[in-house]
C-alpha cells in the first residue's frame, strides 16, 4: 500500500514490500532493500540499507515518529489523503507546534515577539530519554510559549503558538 509521509517537512511517496528475507522500501528514488532490527537499549535498532549498517534510536508518538541517526533528528509524518480530500483544517495547526509524546522542555531558544522562519529551532524537549528540536513550521512572529525549562508536559499539549508576521 502507497504512502505519503512528511520527512523533515518534505513529502514523499512511500511503499514496503517483503520479498521474503527483507523489506524493500520503494521511493521516487529507486527501491532500498533494508532490515530493521532491535538492538540495546529502549527504541535502539539497526538498520541495514544499501549495504550500510547504521545504529538509530526510535521514539513513537501517535502523530510523528522521530528517528535519531548519526546525531540527528528527523521527524516523520503519515499525511492522511483523505483528511485533504475532505479539507482538513490546515490553517490553525500550521500555527501551533505540540507534543508528538509527554516529555520535558530541556531549552526554549526563542521568547514571545521574535519573529521566526521555518524551519528554525523553537525548544528542544526529552521525551523517552531522547530529545528532539521542535522547529517552526512556518515563518511568524512567536506568541506564546506555555511552558518553561525543565517543565513537563503532556501528548498533544501546545509548547508553541505562532502568528502571522506584521507588515
């Protein structure tokens, strides 16, 4: 069955088949034989794809899985077609950046009144003992931060609120 997945905020097309001794994740780019394997400690794995073995660590939320590889962190999104189809509310979410999982906030880079570009880092916040930069997911000016440092928060909490930009 076909994907659509946000990968670090760019969209792709996806697909696994099983050709009996591993999986083949097919892309736009071409078809990556891989096996995913457990390993260490809790959401350690490893996985094996064009003939590289790497070591990556998998948190799970129910809207994002964040997977950190070779000292970074890459955010994965399931885009739901006919959540589009029907006009899903687009709008408001883009201004809000929440909780994939329960954590705590380890740094707030920002304070209300910047104004913010996509992409750039917001907070960062430790969720299963690993942490995740939360970016902005959009340009705007930065309305609210709910929460402080070392603070705890829960699954789908807002720990941003952006505005549009003034002109």
């Amino acid at each position: 069955m076909r994907r659509i997945f946000q990968i670090d905020g760019e969209e792709t097309e996806t697909w696994l088949a099983h050709d009996g001794a591993c999986f083949i994740l097919n892309t736009p780019d071409g078809a990556i034989p891989c096996q995913l394997e457990a390993a260490g400690a809790k959401g350690g794995h490893v996985l094996r794809a064009n003939g590289k073995v790497r070591e990556l660590r998998l948190a799970a939320g129910p809207d994002a899985t964040f997977v950190h590889m070779n000292g970074r962190v890459h955010e994965i999104r399931r885009i739901d077609p006919a959540e589009r189809l029907a006009g899903g509310d687009s709008g408001s979410s883009d201004d809000r950046v929440t909780a994939p999982m329960p954590g705590v906030v380890v740094s707030i880079a920002v304070k209300p009144g910047d104004q913010v570009n996509e992409g750039q880092p917001l907070l960062v916040i430790e969720s299963m003992k690993l942490e995740t930069t939360l970016t902005a997911p959009r340009d705007g000016v930065v309305a609210e931060l709910p929460f402080a440092e070392g603070d705890s928060f829960g699954l789908k909490d807002i720990l941003a609120q952006l505005v549009p930009e003034e002109e």
